[in-house]
C-alpha cells in the first residue's frame, strides 16, 4: 500500500492487548481526534481523545486515558477512567475510577472502585441485576435488589 513492502504493512496491525487466558484486539482514539454520535464495537477501546454521544462495548472493556473526554452514556464489560466523563457508566463486571479520573454522572455495576484522589459526583447502584445468595443458615431467599450509596470522593 503506498510503496510500502508487504512485510511492512503486517507490522503496523492493530496491537493485541493480554485479557487472561487470550489476547484481543484493541481499539485507540487519539489524542488529536473527537467523535460525535454512538460508537458499538465489539473490541477492546483506549480513548485518549473526544467522544461525545453513547458508547457501546458490550463484551469488551473502554479505557479513558489521561487527556480522554467522554461526554456520552457508557456500556462496557470493565470501564477504567484515567481521564474525564459525564454521563452514566453502566459496567457489566466492573468501573474503576483512578486516581487521575474525572466523573460526573451515575455508576451502575456489580464492582466498583474508586482510587483515593479521585473527583466523583453521583450515585453509585451495584449488584445490578445480579441475585445476591445469603448463606443456607439464615434461611431467607435472595432479592436482587441492589445497594444504593451517594458519593462524592472516598479517602482512606
């Protein structure tokens, strides 16, 4: 392509990222671009720049980087937040907010962490549509309701 030998143009695919027992592939959004509109993938998304709108990964994990901007309701397996959201994160396993993260908006999941340091306003839902077993002494059946907290930071 371009002049560029064959073997060259194998080298320049897409990077792997490690994910337990195999590899996927991975999606990056640069620091120079923005996006307005829904973006579905079904691979693993590092977002250094601009989006604005929904976000859907259902079966994979969305990474916002440092310099990243997310103004958009977010469904992903694991969200990890370096950079800045507003608007709603929905993680099918996890959301972990870091030290440098920036949110504004709702978290939905059955995981959640927030780094110290980090900027969070609010609400936080887990067990998220998951039946939550008590153990067989007690004697009582589970209700899947969830645990509802308001938060703004947590310090240790």
């Amino acid at each position: 392509m371009f002049g560029k030998a064959e073997s060259e143009m194998n080298e320049m695919q897409v990077p792997k990222v490690s994910a337990g027992a195999g590899s996927r592939e991975q999606a990056t959004v640069g620091s120079s671009i923005a996006i307005k509109g829904d973006l579905v993938g079904e691979e693993d998304l590092v977002v250094h720049g601009r989006l604005e709108g929904t976000i859907t990964l259902k079966q994979n994990s969305l990474l916002i980087g440092k310099d990243g901007h997310i103004k958009a309701d977010v469904r992903a397996r694991v969200i990890i937040v370096e950079g800045r959201v507003e608007g709603g994160l929905f993680g099918d396993e996890q959301v972990i907010i870091k030290k440098s993260g920036v949110v504004q908006g709702n978290i939905e999941a059955p995981r959640v962490a927030l780094e110290d340091g980090c900027k969070f306003k609010g609400s936080i839902e887990m067990n998220v549509g998951t039946k939550v077993a008590e153990p067989a002494a007690v004697g009582k059946t589970a209700t899947g309701n969830g645990h509802k907290a308001e938060a703004v930071a947590i310090r240790k």
